[in-house]
C-alpha cells in the first residue's frame, strides 16, 4: 500500500457515524408576513417604499420620481412603454442603465430581502449593474422569516437566485456608510395588494 492509499484508507475510517439531520422547530406558525414590519426594515437600511394599488400607479412614479433617467431595462412586459426589455443581451452591453425594473417572486420580513430568480433576471448582472433598482413585490407574497422562505424557494426550480436586501452598502471606507458603493446607489420597492 503506497502512501497515498495509506492516508485515504485512514481518512476514510475517521469518518464520524452518520446522523440524521435535527427538525428545525417552526418559530412561528403565522405563513404570511407582517408588510408593515417589512417596510420599516426596509426604510431602515435605506430603501424606498410605496405602497401601491396597480401598475399604473407604479409608472406613474417613476416618470416623475426618475424624470432625469436615460436608460431604463427590464424583462417585464408590463413596463414595455416605459423601458427597454432585455432578454438575451450581452452583460457588457448593460453598463450604462439607470434604473432595472423587475418583479420579485418573494419578500421576507425579518430583514427586508426579496427573492428574485432568473425567471425575472435573464442577464445576471441586470440588478448590480443599475444605478436605481426598482423591484415590486405582492404584499401576498412576503414571509415573515427565512425559513419560511426557505421552504418555499427549495421546492422551486431555478438556475440562478439572489436575495436582496436594500441599496448596496458598506461602511469599510473610513468607518462610514457609503451607499452605492458596489452596486445600486438605491432600492426603491413598490408594495401591491
């Protein structure tokens, strides 16, 4: 038996008897989310939020919110008169975009994140590359922790998934937080019924 058959072999009988993974008890039996905890959070660690009756209502903000905006994507169809749908597009062809519209499939409430996968992302880089991230989400569809969370996107199929939570951050640059520094510079989110 040469030396590396000798280390596998002994690898291999150190192993420790095999368990079966712990239930994890329910923290709480409520299914839906709390919005209004949700948009407290969400307010908190900088983003935007309105809470909003239709897409009209959400279009309408926009123009005005974002008068100044030259480029605006997105792969919803329902903003197709408002912004350029992008599908299938070269990441490099991105850069210059000012807001990214996209629906989110999940909100959770313990910390503001939400679900987007790329059933609503064709081009992985569409909600970094943005200066403006703007994602709507369904009050219905927001959970109050990442368990529950969890639950739901494990049974789903999807080849890529991100959750997000706010503008992008950090705070390494002279210990202050600076907004925007390796992503959106904001997040604002519109809350349907």
């Amino acid at each position: 038996m040469n030396s590396r058959e000798s280390i596998l072999k002994a690898v291999k009988n150190a192993q420790p008897q095999q368990l079966p993974l712990p239930d994890i008890a329910k923290f709480n039996k409520q299914e839906k989310g709390d919005t209004a905890r949700f948009i407290e959070v969400l307010q908190k660690i900088g983003g935007d939020v309105f809470k909003v009756n239709d897409i009209f209502e959400i279009k309408q903000i926009l123009l005005n919110s974002f008068s100044n905006a030259e480029r605006i994507i997105t792969n919803s169809p329902l903003f197709v008169d408002i912004a350029e749908i992008v599908v299938n597009q070269d990441a490099h062809s991105l850069q210059n975009t000012d807001i990214t519209i996209l629906v989110a499939q999940l909100g959770v409430e313990e910390n503001s994140s939400v679900w987007v996968t790329d059933k609503n992302i064709e081009v992985r880089v569409v909600p970094f590359i943005c200066q403006q991230l703007v994602l709507i989400i369904s009050a219905t569809k927001i959970v109050q922790n990442m368990h529950q969370a969890y639950e739901i996107i494990g049974k789903d199929d999807y080849g890529f998934g991100v959750f997000i939570a706010g503008p992008s951050k950090t705070a390494d640059i002279e210990q202050s937080l600076v907004l925007g520094a390796h992503g959106p510079k904001s997040m604002t989110l519109f809350l349907l019924p």
